[in-house]
C-alpha cells in the first residue's frame, strides 16, 4: 500500500495535522499494523517537499505547535493518477512452496508432509480471519474476504498437488 497516496487521499477531505492522518488511517487501514509516528512525519515531509501538500497552519496548544497541510492541486492530480492505475495482479508463478515441494521430492523426503504442513497452517489461519471477521466491521470484514480468498485459492493448489504427487515426483527425479 502506499503510504503517502494515502495520506494524500485522507487530506482530500480537509487539512490535517499528523496526529489526525496518523488516527484516520489507523482506523482505516491499520488493521493491525499501525502506522508509526516516524512513518507519517517522513512521509508528509516527502510529500511537502515534491509539492503535493502544503502548510495549512499552525496550531498552538499545551505541547508543541501543530501543523496542518493541505493537499494540493498536484497532489489531488497524483491520487487521480494513483486509483487509476491498476494494481499489478499478484502472479505466483513459482513460490516457496511449490519449491519445498520439489527439493522434498528431489531429497527423497516425504512431499506429502510439507503439504500437510501448510494445509494445517492455512486451515488455522483460515479459522483466524473467520472469527475476525465476524467482530469486525465491514471493512475488515472485506479485508478478512480478501485474504480468506487467497488461502482458499492455495488450498485447491495444495489439493491438486497433493493429487500429482507422484506424477511430479517421477517428472523431478529421472
């Protein structure tokens, strides 16, 4: 996710100081993963300094003054730019697990336990994001969706590979 599109798109609804982006994107998209102070100042810093906010004021208080920023004509520009442009899809053409499987396979360890492994881990997480899901409100709800999606999806890769166990195993050790 980028951080500073973000902050950008929250400015869009007013000027903010920090504290205020900090909480707005905590309750938005934190998820837990909250977004640290030092992340939110650097990234404000960045975007001031390329011109797509602007100091909006100061306000004074019992600590240390506060600044707002405002977003820009640039910087409504660049969040245009940003949701119009597509998220690269997320191919998994070879990953970590397929090549566990393979080395298994090659090492004449038992392939079936590495998928039964991460079948298990898959199935919890799976129970994780259900229970959180249920609690949540509706944008957890469609985060906990998302990657309920993604697990499912692994599931019937583990499934199916788990079917061709030893097709592939002849295919990696002749």
């Amino acid at each position: 996710m980028s951080i500073g599109h973000t902050l950008l798109g929250l400015l869009e609804g007013g000027p903010r100081h920090g504290y205020d982006l900090k909480r707005a994107y905590d309750e938005h998209f934190g998820h837990g993963r909250p977004l640290h102070y030092g992340q939110v100042y650097a990234t404000l810093s960045r975007l001031l300094k390329n011109g797509l906010i602007e100091e909006s004021g100061v306000e004074q208080g019992g600590g240390p003054d506060r600044k707002r920023y405002a977003v820009t004509a640039e910087g409504v520009t660049d969040v245009d730019t940003w949701l119009g442009t597509p998220e690269k899809p997320e191919l998994y053409m070879q990953s970590t697990l397929y090549t566990k499987v393979v080395i298994a396979l090659m090492s004449e360890r038992d392939a079936q336990d590495v998928l039964d492994t991460q079948r298990h881990a898959h199935l919890r997480a799976m129970r994780e994001l259900t229970a959180r899901k249920r609690g949540g409100d509706l944008a957890d709800q469609l985060i906990c969706d998302h990657a309920l999606f993604h697990l499912e999806a692994d599931l019937r890769w583990l499934e199916l590979t788990a079917a061709r166990i030893d097709e592939l195993r002849n295919q990696v050790t002749s």
